[in-house]
C-alpha cells in the first residue's frame, strides 16, 4: 500500500510538471485547480494575514507564477527568518498548496557592537528599533531601525558611520555591529608648491578620528581662507578594514607678483617703482610684500611680513616699515595761481599678534607708530617757515595735517567670525569691537581715544550645496548672497587725521 500510494504520489508530480510546460494547444479544462491551501510554520501569525496577502485562491486555476508572486508577498510581511517554502501536493483532484514559514523569535533586545569609541549611547540607538518586549520581531522595523541609527549619526554629523552587519538570535536578540567611520589616512593632492603640512596644520580633523562632516567642512573653509588655492575638493574611499581614507584635492593659485612702473615728473624727474608681493612664501603660507621707489629727491619704501603660524595655538604675527616721500603743493586760497611746493615725508611701522581664543573668537593686538615731518620750499628751493605761509593761518584742515607730529597707537580687536570664506562669504556673521589709544602713556603728539563697533551678516538667498564635496567657494559663486552691514565709531581727544574715520569708499 505504502509502495502504491508513493507511486502516485510520483506520478501525480510528473503530471504537474507536464501540465505546467508552456503549451499553446493546452485546453482550459486541461488545467490543475487549487483545491486547498495549507499554512504551516506559523505561531504566532495567523492563518488569516498570511492568505490575505496571497491572490492564490482554492478553487482557481494553479499557476507558478501566481504562487512565486505570493510568496514574495508572504515573505514582505516582515515576520520571517527565511523565505517561504511550498509543497504541492495531489488533493481532490487538484492541487493542494502547502506554505511553510520559519518565524522570527520574539523580541528579546539589541546587542550592539561600536567599531569607534562609542559616540552615541547604546540605549538611545537601541530604541530606534521600536520594538517591545515579546512582542514579534518584524523585518521591516529592523530594516527602519537600520536607517534610523544611520540618519541619527548623520544628524549628528558622523556621516561615514553605516551599519555594517545584522543578525537575530533564536532568543530574540538583535545583533548589529556599527562601523563609526574612524579616519585611518588623510592624503592631500594637488599642492606643488604648498607644503603638505600647512594644509594638514589647519585641519581639527585627525587620523584616529571618527569622521564628522561638520568639523571636516569648517576645516576645509580654514584652508580656502588661507588664500592660497582657487578651489579645494575633497573625495573619500573605505580601506579594506572598512576606515575612511580622506583626499583633500587642491588647485593652487597663484601667490606671487612682480611688478615694474617707470615714468617721469615734473617735480621730481625720471620715477621708477618696483613691486614684489608673495603669498605662499617659501610654501609656507607666509607673506611677503615689497615696494620701493627710486628716482626723486627721496626714495621710497615699504616692506609687510605676515606669519599666519608661529606656534601650536594659531598665533600670527605682522610687521611692517615703510618710508614714504611726497612732494606737493598748497594753494592760496585769495589767489589760486599762488601756490607754495612742500616735502611731506613719513616714517613708521606697525607690529601686530592674533591669537584664535576659541574656533570662532579672534583677538587681535596691535601697535604702530608714525612720524611725519613737512618742509615747505621757497621759489628759490630753499626752506620755508610754516608761519610765513598764509595758506596754513588761513586753512584750519592744512594748518591742522602739514604740520610735524608723531602718532603713536594701540589698538586691541576681538571679533567673532562664523563666516564661511573671509574673502567671499556666503553666509555667516562678523561682530567686532575695537578701542585704540593714542599717545597718552605711549607718548607721541596726539592724545585721543578711538572705539568702533562693527557688525556685517550675509545671507545665502539661493540653496548652497549640501554634498560636502561641493563645499567650496566655485560651488557658490552662481548663487546670490545679501550683505548687511553695521558701524559705529567714536573719539574722544585730538585725533590725528590718519586715525580719523572716512565716509565714503567700500570699507565705509
């Protein structure tokens, strides 16, 4: 009997196989029915969900393609551990399909395992699964737990942080291990004449860090801002451990210009002036500018040094000397054809520190120093007494600022900048005070005191790009920015002209 019933059993098979060969000359008639459905496996869902998700019904027409389509249905209601099984099996004359299912375990908790130093709590990562306890474990809340735990380190700025494996136990225990994206290398390309290390120097972004994409976009600003570079672009790739290897890929501009001027004068004969002026010097970022002019009866000269990097806290420093000479002429103010030649020559220098006291809050201290001397010249060329020239008893702005002085200065500038480019921003702040003192216990000819108080916002009024790798300013340069600006300034004493404010021109 046994024999004889698996016999059939193997017959009835075949018979299915063969009825199910595509085959234009099949009749209808010919066709196997669905005379039962079976569900097995299943114990906690019922029945009833799983065969309302199925277009297979007992008493219609058997089709393969029907009963593959229903258990990838069945498998998407998220409640199972593998995929779907089926069995047919000869029944009433037809075909009986039999469902078999393997059930996940209920929810029992989350084991999680961090590849960094564990930024996120474990127990807020853990929630985002919005599984109860006992409560059976859906597929599709793991899935939605998944891109929960990534959009919450994302939101937090460690966009390289992925889920790197998933497992649920049979006790109910869901396994996941969290790659927090460690920075393994940080590799700059592009920079010829830059040394590597001045790049490197501006990033708070180190190797052994967890990648985040906030500290890393301020970092890049902070190269851009060195104005070495007319566009940065960074790249990423994953090395075989599954570390982030960062790429800062520059174009350098062009930092250094010589310039030569010649030309002739009236006053002071045959003129030439030649210009130097460096950026990047000796690749370190260091500037270097020079400017002299020869011909005349004094030449001329000024010479600015700026180091943006003398210690590990940022410190810069700035000096500059210059020695300028100028002839021109005052005119009677009765009578304009009378005009009286004079020499006005200057001599000074400033020095200045600026140290960041935070990422956004700058202070900046400051000293300089000026002496001018004028020497008025008779139609003969020889000296002339400022008290014997009517132009200065009767012009209060000449008499006030052609007369001999010194001017001495010390200036202390806090600022807080959140400015993306210094030089072109497209959004962020400037705030800023400042107080001067003039002469006083530094001595000099003017006693004042000078304040001013300075705030500027610029507004990005079109989207900037949020991949990070477009954070530079060419990404920004089709958008549309609106620049509002504020100051306010005061004195108090005799200020010399040279400190005084000047209405009009961009930096007013």
């Amino acid at each position: 009997m046994v024999m004889r019933i698996s016999i059939l059993h193997a017959l009835f098979c075949a018979l299915i196989g063969i009825l199910l060969m595509p085959s234009t000359s099949m009749a209808q008639d010919e066709q196997l029915m669905i005379t039962a459905i079976e569900i097995r496996g299943n114990d906690f869902v019922t029945d009833q969900e799983i065969l309302s998700v199925m277009r297979g019904r007992a008493g219609e027409v058997f089709s393969l393609n029907t009963l593959s389509e229903d258990l990838g249905r069945i498998e998407a209601l998220g409640w199972f551990a593998v995929e779907p099984e089926h069995i047919l099996e000869p029944f009433e004359g037809g075909v009986k399909i039999i469902i078999v299912v393997h059930e996940n375990p209920k929810f029992a908790g989350v084991q999680i395992e961090q590849n960094g130093p564990g930024l996120l709590p474990q127990g807020e990562l853990a929630i985002l699964f919005a599984l109860e306890p006992d409560e059976v474990i859906n597929n599709s809340k793991v899935t939605r737990g998944i891109v929960e735990i990534e959009r919450k380190y994302r939101d937090n700025g460690y966009t390289a942080a992925t889920v790197t494996d998933l497992s649920i136990g049979d006790d109910g225990i869901i396994g996941i291990k969290i790659n927090e994206g460690i920075i393994s290398d940080i590799i700059v390309q592009g920079n010829t004449k830059t040394r590597t290390h001045v790049i490197l120097r501006e990033l708070n972004t180190k190797i052994g860090d967890v990648f985040n994409a906030v500290t890393f976009r301020r970092d890049l600003e902070r190269i851009y801002n060195l104005q070495l570079f007319e566009d940065i672009q960074p790249s990423f790739e994953l090395d075989p451990n599954r570390e982030v290897i960062l790429y800062i890929n520059v174009v350098e501009a062009r930092t250094g210009q010589v310039g030569f001027g010649a030309g002739y004068s009236s006053n002071d004969g045959f003129l030439a002036t030649i210009s130097y002026s460096e950026r990047n010097f000796r690749g370190v970022g260091q500037r270097l500018t020079a400017l002299g002019q020869i011909g005349g009866p004094n030449p001329d000269f000024q010479v600015s040094f700026y180091n943006p990097w003398i210690d590990e806290d940022r410190t810069s420093i700035s000096v500059e000397g210059f020695l300028m000479n100028e002839s021109d002429r005052i005119r009677d103010p009765e009578d304009p054809e009378i005009v009286t030649p004079f020499e006005l020559r200057r001599i000074g220098g400033s020095f200045s520190v600026a140290r960041p006291m935070s990422e956004h809050v700058l202070l900046n201290l400051s000293f300089r120093t000026l002496n001018g001397s004028v020497t008025f010249i008779d139609e003969e060329g020889q000296p002339l007494p400022a008290d014997q020239i009517p132009q200065l008893s009767e012009n209060e702005w000449v008499a006030n600022n052609l007369i001999d002085g010194t001017t001495n200065a010390f200036t202390a500038r806090l600022a807080y900048d959140t400015r993306d480019f210094s030089l072109d921003p497209s959004q962020g702040m400037l705030a800023s005070v400042q107080t001067s003192m003039i002469g006083h216990v530094l001595g000099g000819s003017y006693d004042a005191f000078k304040y001013e108080l300075e705030w500027r916002e610029y507004l990005l009024l079109s989207g900037g790009p949020e991949d990070i790798s477009q954070l530079s300013p060419v990404a920004y340069r089709q958008n549309h920015v609106l620049a509002v600006r504020v100051l306010y300034g005061g004195s108090t004493g005799d200020l010399p002209l040279i400190e005084r404010f000047k209405i009009g021109g961009q930096y007013s």
